[in-house]
C-alpha cells in the first residue's frame, strides 16, 4: 500500500464539498469592505515587486553606471535584497500579529517608497548596495502582510482563488516593470533612475489607499473581545511574546518544513525570473526590446496560471495542485532553452512560468492554512523570507555558473563566445523542481481550513488567566498555544 502521505494528496470528501461553492454568486457575495481589503494586499504586494525587478530589469544599464563588467557584481544587489528580507519579515509580521494588519502595512509601504527614491539617487557602487539591502528589510515585510490582509476576511470558498490572484501581483508587478523600462527608460534621460522614481510613487498610492481601508475584521473582533475581557495592552503583549516562545517548541518541525518549502519555491521563482532578460540579451544575442518583450510574455503566463492553479487547489488539494504545476513547468524546460528565434523562447517563457507561478499561487492559501493558530502573519512572512534567504544566491550562482560554462552564438555576423546561461538555468530548474515535488508530497496539509475563527495570540483567556495567576504570585508557567488545527498536522508536524 502507498504510505499515507501520498494517498491523502486528495482531500476527504467532506472538505472538498465543503468548500464548493459557484463562483459567480460566490465574488457577488463579498462586501466592498472584502474586495477592499484583498485589492490593498495584493497592491502591496505588487508594489514590492515593481521595486524588485526594476534591478533584474536595468543588470547592463547598472554594470555601465557603475562600471562592472561582470553581470555577476550586479547580482550581488539582488543577492543582498533577498539575503536580508527575513529581518523586515520578523519585525513587520510581529508587529501585524500584534497590532494588526492596518497600520504596520502603512509604515511599511511608506518605508518602501522612501529607499525606492533613495535607490534614484545612489552615485556609488557602494552606496547602490547599502540601500538595496535596506530595501530588502522593508520587502520583507510585505508579503505575510499583504497575504493576511487579503485572506483572512474572505469566505473559505474563496480563499484558493484570492491566493492565486494575490500570489501573481508579484507576476503583475514584474510586468509593470518590464513596460516601464521598454517605454519610460529609453525615452529620459535619467534612464534607470527613473524607474525607482516611479515606483516610490506607486508604494506611496498603496500606502495611502491601505490607510483608507478599514482595519481586519479578525483583529477588531479581538479587541472587542479584549476590551470586554479587561486585559490590559501590556498583559496582551506579555502573552505574545510567550505565545510566540510556546509555538517555536511546540511546531518546531513545522516551521523548519515550512522554511524548506519556501526555500525550493524561491529557488524555482527567482531561478527563472531574475537573470532572464540577462540570459536572453547574453546567451541568445537578443536586443534589449525583445527581451523585455519575452519577459512580458512569460509574465502573462504566470498571471494565467496563478489564477487557474489556485482556483482548482479549492477543489483537488493544495499539494496536489502544485505537484501538476510544477510537473507542468519542467516539462517545458527544453522549451525555455533551446530554440534560438523569439517565438520559441517566448512560447517556453510562457509555458514554464504558467506552471511555476501556477504552482506559487497556492502558496499564500497553502501557508496560512497550515500556520499555527494567532501567526497568519508572523509565520508565513518567516518562513517565506527565511526561504528567500536561502535562495538568495541564485541569480549569482548562474552568474557563476555562465562565466564557466560557456557557448558560441552569431553575433553581427561573427561567432561570439558567451556564457550559457541556458544551460545553467536548465539543470538548476531541474533540480529544483524534483525537490519541490519531493517535499511537497511529504508535508501537510489542512484544506479548507475555517482558521478566521482561531484566537489571535494575544486574545486567548486560557493564556491570559495564567498571566493574572503569575502576577498574583502563582502559577508562573504559560500554556501551550491552543491549537484547533486539524489532527493530520498535529500528528505529523
């Protein structure tokens, strides 16, 4: 017999039809406080990845300005952003969990829009590096945010839907960068400089707009209860930071799962995405306009399959949806890498980020369901950047990795030797995806789960009477958190 890991990819029945529900009176059921709150968290999102590619985007325009001819000095910017994005995840998604979803996000967006302008006006090598690593502590922030802001509020049927569409915002914002530099860059003056110029406008919009948005239904209801309850902001935060103690023993191998999961998804992402215009411009002798073009293309892929793989994680699983997915982007891996003319790489841009961003969709839905009771915030914003550093280095790894591998291509009528960055992506593709599937098959999972009616970390009056007994001299030991998750998770994690 099959181990049970592998015959429970398919939900019970029971979660499956109860989680079925027709879309369209499904989306006409939502309030206009609900569309409200998603659209602030998938804009955020977006905004994050605006910034980010901006980088990946302007690799020679930077190695020109800063005078390095090697792209893999550039990387290093990226490298760093993505190294330090698990410090903003931390401070930003304690402070959500603690106070909620509204405000830290403002700061946060307010703190993107800042470095982004600061980005516009580097002169140094030294100085461009300084202030990508301060970004990357404020993109830390956003993404466990913006996902419990948007998700949280929404019915359970919903739910796989909204984490396909939040998930490609950072899809949509990849392609708003690449238009920017096809059509802002070549027509100023101040070139790459421009693109962090319109970007800090644009966090700055998300701010305000967040600012607009009434706060989670899920944190006003705690407070309610708080406020009745007469426990005092200073017992609440005591009772965070024990709660937060308690979870780290009690779901230590979740959290380490949790962490391997997102490390191969990041590796996968930004493994197919950061060095793309590189390798397009380096290894297949295209112009700058077509690569962007093809990037543009291939981001209309992962839009398409965020939507669709999220949409039908609601009714097969969440694992089982991204196993289909990411078997679908390897399969189009010779796609990616061997034709030489546009049509065909743009075709296999397409497929493979259908397939890899496909998969990425679940994800938001997939963290939160499994998240220990009060973190939504806290924990998939770790687990995600601690992944995210992990992977870090991938850009420069195939940086690295073309500057020894090399290829021969007709440029201008002459042979040219070029890294083979086609290669190096294809193998490291690869790779990544059969370790995705591997430790996606062996995790958990908790389909459909109602986790809105969980107590944040801070409301639970089990917690809070010990608390009170401690003060008096007592008891001085706090609970484990309450855990109402299902058995499936406990058992294995």
């Amino acid at each position: 017999m099959a181990p049970y890991f592998i015959r429970n990819l398919l939900p019970r029945r029971q979660a499956r039809d109860a989680n079925r529900r027709p879309l369209g009176p499904l989306l006409r059921s939502l309030t206009l406080i609900q569309w409200a709150q998603f659209l602030t968290g998938w804009l955020a999102w977006t905004c994050d990845a605006i910034d980010f590619f901006n980088v990946a985007l302007s690799v020679t325009r930077l190695q020109k300005q800063f005078n390095k001819p090697d792209a893999s000095s550039i990387t290093t910017a990226i490298t760093l952003t993505l190294l330090v994005r698990s410090i903003g995840a931390v401070l930003f998604g304690v402070l959500s969990d603690r106070y909620g979803r509204k405000w830290p996000l403002v700061a946060n967006l307010l703190l993107c829009s800042t470095v982004q302008l600061g980005t516009s006006f580097v002169q140094t090598f030294q100085q461009f590096l300084a202030v990508r690593s301060l970004f990357g502590i404020a993109m830390g922030g956003v993404w466990g945010l913006a996902s419990s802001t948007a998700l949280e509020n929404l019915p359970v049927e919903a739910r796989g839907l909204a984490s396909g569409v939040l998930q490609q915002g950072y899809a949509v914002g990849y392609l708003i960068s690449a238009i920017m530099s096809l059509y802002l860059v070549p027509n100023n003056p101040h070139t790459w400089r421009a693109l962090f110029w319109a970007t800090s406008a644009i966090s700055a919009f998300a701010a305000t707009i967040r600012a607009l948005v009434p706060e989670s239904e899920v944190f006003l209801r705690a407070k309610a209860q708080e406020r009745a309850f007469g426990a005092n902001p200073g017992k609440r935060t005591k009772v965070f930071i024990r709660q937060i103690g308690a979870m780290l023993k009690q779901h230590w191998a979740l959290c380490i799962y949790a962490i391997l999961l997102m490390a191969g998804f990041n590796f996968l992402s930004h493994g197919s995405q950061d060095l793309y215009p590189t390798y397009l411009k380096t290894s297949k002798g295209f112009d700058n306009y077509h690569a962007i073009v093809a990037t543009i293309i291939g981001n209309c892929g992962a839009i398409t399959g965020g939507a669709i793989a999220g949409s039908v994680s609601q009714y097969i699983g969440r694992r089982l949806t991204i196993i289909s997915f990411v078997l679908l982007s390897g399969v189009f891996i010779p796609l990616w890498i061997l034709p030489s003319g546009f049509s065909g790489l743009a075709a296999g841009a397409f497929c493979v980020q259908f397939g890899v961003q496909g998969a990425w969709g679940v994800i938001p839905i997939q963290l939160a369901e499994m998240s220990p009771p009060g973190f939504r915030a806290t924990f998939p914003g770790v687990a995600y950047q601690l992944g995210n550093m992990i992977s870090s280095a991938s850009a420069q790894i195939e940086a690295i990795g073309g500057n020894h591998l090399k290829t021969t291509i007709n440029k201008n009528g002459k042979a040219t030797v070029v890294p083979d960055y086609a290669t190096v992506q294809g193998i490291l593709l690869g790779a990544i995806a059969t370790f995705v599937i591997f430790i996606t098959i062996i995790g958990p999972e908790n389909h459909g789960s109602n986790f809105e009616n969980e107590t944040t970390a801070f409301e639970q009056r089990k917690v809070l009477d010990k608390v009170r007994l401690s003060e008096l001299g007592g008891i001085d030991k706090v609970p484990r958190p309450i855990d109402t998750r299902s058995e499936e998770i406990n058992d294995k994690f």
